[in-house]
C-alpha cells in the first residue's frame, strides 16, 4: 500500500476535467495518455500532468486486481462489532492486511466492516474464528460469503456520468463480461510470474511493462501478452482508488436487503443498474442481497430508500448502515477520512 489520500477534500477539490479524467480511467485503467487526451479533448500534456498531480498527491490510484472467482478467492463481507473507542484500532489493524480491503467504521462507531479475499479456506478461517474472536475489544463478529456480484470491479461505476455518452463508449470499448456467472469462464490457476506482476499492479496499475518484467524475470514482450491475456480473459480487471467525497458524493452507507430466494437474481440485477450502487452482490445469511450506496447528500439517500428500493416489492427486509468513516478502500489507507 502506498501514500494516504487527502484527509480534507475541501482543500483538494476536483474539476470537472479532474471527475472526468477519473471515469475515463475506471472504464480503462491502463488507457496511453495521449488516448485520455483525445478523449478528454485536451492535450496530451495537460491530462498528462493532471494525472500526475492527483496520483502524487494521493487523490487517486489505478490498481490491478485479481477478479476473486476466477482466481479461487474465498471472499466474504465481515462486521465486526466492538467495545466503544476500539473501532478505529481494530479497523487500522484489518487494513494493514493485504487480504481485507474496504475498511470502514460504520453506524454509531462501534462497528467495523470490511471485505475479506483469502486464498484459502484456511487463512479465511483463521480470520474469522480464530484472531477476530480472541481480540479482547471485539463483542461479536458476523460473516457472509459472497455468492454472486451483480455490479463491482471492472466496467466502471454508473454513477459517474461526467464523460459524454460519445466518450464513454470510446473508453469503454470490449469489456469482458465478469459479472455474468453463467459464462464468466471456470477458474484460472495464477502461476508466479503472473503473481509476481499482480504485486506491482496492486500498487500501481500503470506500472510500465518494464517494471513489470523486471518483477517477473520475463521480457516487456511476455508481460503485455500475458496481461493483454488476463483482462480480456477477465481474470485481471482495473479499479480506481478515489473517495467517494471528492466525486461529489457525501453519503456512503451499506445496505442489506432480504429477498426471496426465488426472485434474488432478478432483484440483484436492478440493483446493480442503480446509479447510486457501485457494489451489490448476493450473500448467505437472512438478510441475502447486499449492496453500496453512495449518494450525493442525505436527503438523496432517503429518496433512493424510499423512491428506488421502495419500489421494489420483493425486498422484504432492508437494513441501511451509514458509513462514517472509510480507513482502506480496495487496496489503499486513506487517513479516516469522514464522509459527513
């Protein structure tokens, strides 16, 4: 993990050039410069240092990362309930490990959820039932597997809508299709050098193929027909690491919905359309449909409860977690920065 995000958006705000060259960049992370520029409509020295400026001041990162089903990922969504005053230790102490991203501490700030992605069974389960529930501050943990997502990773975020219609589709170009289950492909075995080269991306996903080589032992020629191979494959995808706040959006909150198990694949595809979502997948547990919502003010958060999830009549149950404060997002501290 590298460099802190900003802790006061207020002094770091974004342009509109800034959102755009943000969206441009979740639709395609590795995309030249001087194909942003031709985009943007600007020069290629302007997007150039405006890049530049904002990854060096740590208002946003690109990052590689393994899509988790292909890969053999066990990922589940944690709450970790604690002792009040203990939240923010227990959340710094669960970012500081590489297999737990999206580190928050939500409700009344006795709370701490986050997404865990092992490699195996065992290191999971040495998580869950073993650390997390001998730490002395901990009151009770929960855990629900992801089964399916419906909208997260690569394609980009709804939400974002500063590009033209004109200039996301040349930035979006041929995405695979990941979050269609029935054809997503079976699981893909990594081998070292394919490791090897995900450590550098995790860091920066514009790391030049000479760095990558450099990592993996393999000539620049290897390396880009390898990660040429695994995006398209789907098994490698491009995540921008920005905070919500500075796009605009105030309000972050989690949200779990029960529904039918008859009528959740269809459920969990509406959601996963919603502008506000960036993240919904189907869970175990009761409450089986969880999503991220992000919204502009609070008032816009209570619309989307009432007006978009209101509609729908299969949710039975819905339960909304305001989060308080984001300490990692996918791979990244951020400096417990406050979303209102």
């Amino acid at each position: 993990m590298t460099g802190d995000l900003v802790a006061d958006p207020a002094l770091h705000p974004f342009d509109l050039l800034d959102r755009q060259l943000v969206q441009a960049l979740t639709l395609d992370g590795r995309a030249s410069f001087s194909r942003l520029a031709e985009v943007l409509g600007v020069s290629d020295q302007t997007v150039t240092r405006r890049y530049r400026r904002l990854r060096g001041e740590g208002l946003l990162r690109v990052i590689g990362l393994p899509l988790g089903p292909r890969v053999g990922l066990y990922q589940s969504h944690v709450r970790v309930q604690c002792v009040p005053g203990a939240a923010t230790a227990i959340a710094d102490a669960l970012a500081r490990r590489p297999d737990i991203g999206w580190v928050s501490i939500n409700s009344g700030g006795a709370e701490v959820s986050c997404m865990t992605r092992s490699r195996s069974r065992r290191e999971r389960d040495s998580l869950l039932l073993d650390k997390l529930p001998r730490t002395r501050q901990v009151t009770a943990v929960t855990a629900k597997t992801i089964l399916h997502t419906f909208v997260g990773g690569p394609g980009g975020w709804r939400g974002l809508n500063d590009l033209s219609p004109d200039q996301a589709a040349a930035m979006r170009g041929d995405l695979p299709s990941i979050h269609d289950g029935r054809g997503a492909g079976g699981e893909f075995e990594l081998d070292d050098a394919d490791r090897a080269m995900l450590a550098v991306l995790e860091r920066d996903g514009r790391s030049g193929y000479a760095e990558l080589a450099a990592a993996t032992g393999k000539s620049e020629s290897t390396v880009r027909r390898r990660l040429d191979h695994l995006t398209s494959d789907g098994v490698v995808y491009f995540d921008v690491e920005v905070l919500p706040i500075y796009m605009g959006f105030r309000v972050e909150a989690h949200m779990s919905a029960a529904v039918a198990p008859s009528d959740l694949d269809t459920v969990g595809r509406a959601v996963g359309t919603h502008r506000e979502v960036p993240f919904a997948a189907a869970t175990t547990g009761t409450t089986n449909l969880l999503a991220v919502v992000v919204c502009r003010d609070i008032e816009g958060l209570y619309e989307y409860v009432t007006e978009r999830i209101g509609a729908i009549k299969e949710v039975t149950q819905l339960e909304l977690v305001p989060a308080l404060r984001t300490v990692k997002r996918a791979g990244m501290l951020t400096d417990g920065v406050r979303l209102y």
